[in-house]
C-alpha cells in the first residue's frame, strides 16, 4: 500500500525569526517542527526575510515574505512615543500590534487566495501572533471556500497577582488593564468561532475560550527545547557540597530575584548554599546593592549574560532552577533546566506550574511578598539538608522533556491535530491538562 500523501499546511508565522527569542523563535522553531513531518509553506512578514534565507530556506519553495513594514514601524513609534521614561510597554505595543496585524493577512490573502481555492493547501494554521486577543482577517474568507483553520498556540491574559501593584508600575503595564476591552474588537469572536481546532497553550486562555468552543480546543503548550542544541543525556551526580541554586533570566522586577535573595541570604550566610543568577536587564544593579546588603557576595554569581555553549554546563552544576516569576507566560527556561535535568521551584501562577509535574519539580503557592520569601526559604533549607534528594526529580525533569517537549515532540502533537482537523482521526487528541500530568 502506497505511503499516504504529505498533509500540506500553510503556515502563517508573522513574527517568526531564528535570531530572535521568545515568540519568534517560537514561531519560527514551531514552524519548521512542523515543516519536517508536513508538506508545509511558511508564510512571514518581510523582516525576517533576511534571516530565513540565512537559515537555508528557499523564498517561493519554503516561505514567502510580505512586506507591510511602514505600518508596522507606525505601530512600533507610536508605542515608543506613549511609553512612560525609559520603560518600553509591551502591553500598549500588543494593542497596536493587533489593530494593524490584519494587514498582513490581507495581503496573505491577496497571494494565496487562488492557491488555496485551487486545493493547494489542506488547511492555514496561524502559529503566529500568540496573543488570543489577534483577530483574523482570512478566516471567514477561508470558511466560506472550505479550507480548515487551525488557530494557535495561544497564549496570553495571565493576570497581575494581587498584592503587586508596585511591580507592575515597574514594568509600565498600565495599558494591560484595557486587555478586558478585545471581547468588544470587531472579529474576535469570529475568528474562533470559524477555527476547525484552537490551540490553548495554557489553562488561562482555555479558561477565555467560550464554552462551545471548548469542544474545539487542544491544549499544547507554546514551548519547546531543541534536542540538537540541548544535550537530553542523565544529568551527573552533582559535586558534593553545599546546595547550588540558579536562577536563569532577564532581571525585571516581575521575575522576582529579590525576593529569591531574601529566601537564600540565611542559607547563604551559614554556608549551605550558593546562588547563580545568570542574566541581566534593568534590575541587576538593585539586585547587587541588595546582595551586598545582605553580606552574602560570596555566596552568590551575578555576572550577567553567558553565551548559550557556556550556559548549559554552568546550569549542570547547580541542582535546582529557582525561578520565582510572579507572571510568566510560557516558561522557556524552566523547561531548559528540566532538559537538563535541574528541576525547577517556580510560583503557581501563569505557564511555568502547567510545566512541571509533581515529581520533577516543586511549585509554591504565590501568595504575598513575605509568604512567598517564607515558602522559597522553607524549601531551600530542606534541600539544602540532602540534595541528593533531587536525584529522582532530574531523571523525572528529563524523561518529561524527552516525552513531550522537543520539538520532534511537538511536531507530532501538531500532526495529530491536523489529521483530526481533517478527519483522518475520529477523536480530538488529548495530552491531558496540562500535558502529561498523571
């Protein structure tokens, strides 16, 4: 019996870039995943040509760019101008993002339209922008000729914790308390309602999603590790000696690295732990004074940014990953520092806790400041007392990533949504919520 055919997605990825972090090289590494086990075409907006074709794909045989660069950069410098000081807001830029997005699907349309009513394509899957709040220009247009629309990941309305107002003016999210308003953007609605498959990266944006359109709904987180580039073998027993913790990240204050000084600073000071706080970013120099206020330079390595060949042996020395971020998304680090099997601390809020099974990782309740500094402080002194303790919650990090979080992984995840999508498999796969939890 002959092999069946290729499915044939197009792809859309606006955003997507290998240069990039965060949701472009999500995008552009979902992509390609899915570029490898698909007969897809790519279709990106003209920025990130450049690099595309650097990567070795071919414009017209791979991907197509789209050029609407001048309102784009519209968006970017009003953005700028409204800013507060010399904090850029990404939420105020996540709304004009989405009033001038449309424009790229129109001229997504302008190109493909007759390709795609010729049969060309099997479905447009939009992996690109993230955001649940991005309306669709194309999907009723894709309704109406027949062609299967595939939404997502999405992922996005995590809200602000309550008791942390002071960070949140830090981060110059003012504008974030109008997201509320995108039930009331013309094609919201519509364009899931028109989606054959939404893919919910996370239990908030499932928790958004009307009832109806539930039964329509996969849920696959947006973050993936490349096995090429991360090394998936056991980890090593760690060297004996005091507990080594790190911390991996852009240092603002929402990732909250003072309040993982203040939990460590008393094991720190009695010689049980070391402290790796690898990274960088407007907070460092507070983060430094307050190191020293609390007399434990000794005890902790603050030298900013490594480059990524150094950093995945420098993060195999330490036995856990202490990220206390108070409002995260996705969580690309932790499911870094699971691959290599450093088990995570992270707060029970946002993406990371849906990351992290009970037995390769530990999650805290984020309450307020003190109960949070209390928890964190708690859990290091018991770890602190026997790391080897951790030597079961490495292997259970590792096997998790290798089972659901390469993109090799992911790839099939998304394969199977198509095949249900197209009727080649009669129920909606299923990973469990949130993935691979038993």
């Amino acid at each position: 019996m002959p092999d069946a055919k290729p499915i044939r997605p197009l792809l859309i990825a606006e955003g997507a870039n290998p240069t990039l972090t965060s949701a472009s090289l999500v995008g552009w590494s979902c992509a390609r995943a899915i570029a490898q086990v698909t007969d897809a075409h790519i279709v990106t907006e003209w920025r990130n040509r450049d690099d595309f074709l650097k990567a070795g794909l071919v414009e017209g045989q791979d991907f197509t760019a789209i050029d609407i660069r001048r309102i784009q950069n519209l968006a970017w410098r009003t953005t700028k101008l409204l800013s507060r000081g010399e904090h850029f807001s990404w939420s105020l830029y996540a709304i004009f993002s989405n009033l001038v997005y449309p424009f790229f699907e129109r001229e997504v349309w302008k190109q493909f339209a007759g390709r795609l009513k010729a049969g060309e394509f099997d479905l447009v899957h939009r992996i690109l922008p993230l955001s649940p709040t991005t309306p669709s220009w194309i999907s009723k247009r894709l309704q109406e000729i027949g062609v299967p629309w595939v939404l997502g990941p999405l992922n996005g309305g995590v809200p602000w914790p309550h008791g942390f107002d002071d960070v949140r003016k830090l981060e110059n999210d003012g504008a974030g308390r109008l997201r509320a308003l995108y039930r009331l953007q013309p094609g919201v609605q519509r364009t899931r309602r028109d989606a054959q498959a939404i893919i919910t990266a996370a239990r908030t944006t499932l928790r958004e999603m009307p009832e109806p359109l539930h039964t329509q709904c996969v849920f696959i987180p947006e973050n993936a590790i490349d096995a090429q580039r991360f090394d998936l073998a056991p980890s090593l027993p760690r060297s004996p000696g005091p507990l080594q913790a790190a911390f991996v990240g852009r240092l603002v204050a929402l990732k909250g690295v003072d309040m993982l000084i203040n939990a460590a600073a008393p094991l720190v000071r009695e010689g049980k732990l070391r402290l790796d706080i690898i990274g960088d970013g407007p907070e460092r120099e507070r983060l430094q004074s307050l190191v020293q206020q609390e007399g434990i330079q000794s005890g902790v390595r603050m030298e900013g940014w490594v480059d990524h060949s150094v950093l995945q042996p420098r993060l195999r020395e330490s036995h856990v990953l202490a990220f206390p971020s108070i409002r995260e998304f996705g969580g690309g680090a932790v499911l870094e520092a699971m691959a290599l099997g450093v088990p995570p601390i992270v707060l029970d809020h946002g993406g990371p806790p849906e990351l992290v099974p009970p037995t390769a990782g530990f999650v805290l309740p984020l309450e307020s400041r003190p109960q949070i500094v209390r928890d964190l402080g708690a859990l290091l002194a018991r770890l602190a007392e026997a790391p080897e303790q951790l030597a079961p919650y490495s292997a259970a990090a590792q096997a998790h990533i290798r089972r659901f979080y390469t993109w090799e992984a992911k790839a099939q995840q998304m394969l199977e949504v198509y095949r249900w999508v197209l009727g080649q498999r009669p129920d909606k796969p299923t990973w469990g919520i949130p993935m691979g939890f038993e």
